[in-house]
C-alpha cells in the first residue's frame, strides 16, 4: 500500500517542508510506503480528495470537505513525532504501539 499525502500550512512555505520531513520520517519508522507533498492550505483544499491523508493544524481542519476516502489528520503539535504516530495509526486503523 501507497499513501498520498499532503503536509499543509497557512501559506505552505517553511513550516510544512518541515512537517512533511516528520510525516515522512514517522510513515518510514511504520514501514509505511508513502508519498509526501507540502503546500498552502489553499492550495491543499483544491486537490484534497486527490491524496490519502491531508495533514494539518487542528485549526483548518473545519476547511476542508474531504472524499470519503480522503482522512483530513489535524495535529496539535505539527512537529511532534509521537502525535504524528497516533495520528496515522488512528487514521489508518493500525494498533497503538
């Protein structure tokens, strides 16, 4: 299995290269196949059922209206590792470690 997803920030610049570097690093640590792109939140609402998994600040979460088949990950901590861990195995219905 592939995942697509997306790191997305306010105006996708340096923070989300960054949370797309902790997301990528954490899919690898799972042995999770993933692809990993990074942008603006705005950007990100117009392609969002297009990826897998959408991460975000918990704040824009309420902005995006994903497929079914699309899970929107809000995240507290963007670059906390742990959070990004929980969240993915949430989202992909993996067992807590």
């Amino acid at each position: 299995m592939k995942i697509k997803a997306i790191a997305a920030c306010g105006n996708g610049m340096g923070s989300s290269q960054m949370i797309k570097m902790k997301i990528n690093k954490v899919f690898k640590r799972l042995g999770i196949d993933a692809e990993i792109g990074h942008m603006s939140v705005g950007e990100a609402k117009g392609v969002a059922n297009n990826y897998d998994m959408i991460f975000v600040s918990e704040t824009f979460t309420s902005q995006f209206r994903p497929g079914k088949d699309t899970k929107v990950v809000g995240l507290k901590n963007l670059l906390s590792e742990k959070e990004i861990e929980a969240k993915i195995r949430e989202a992909l219905d993996m067992p807590a470690e």
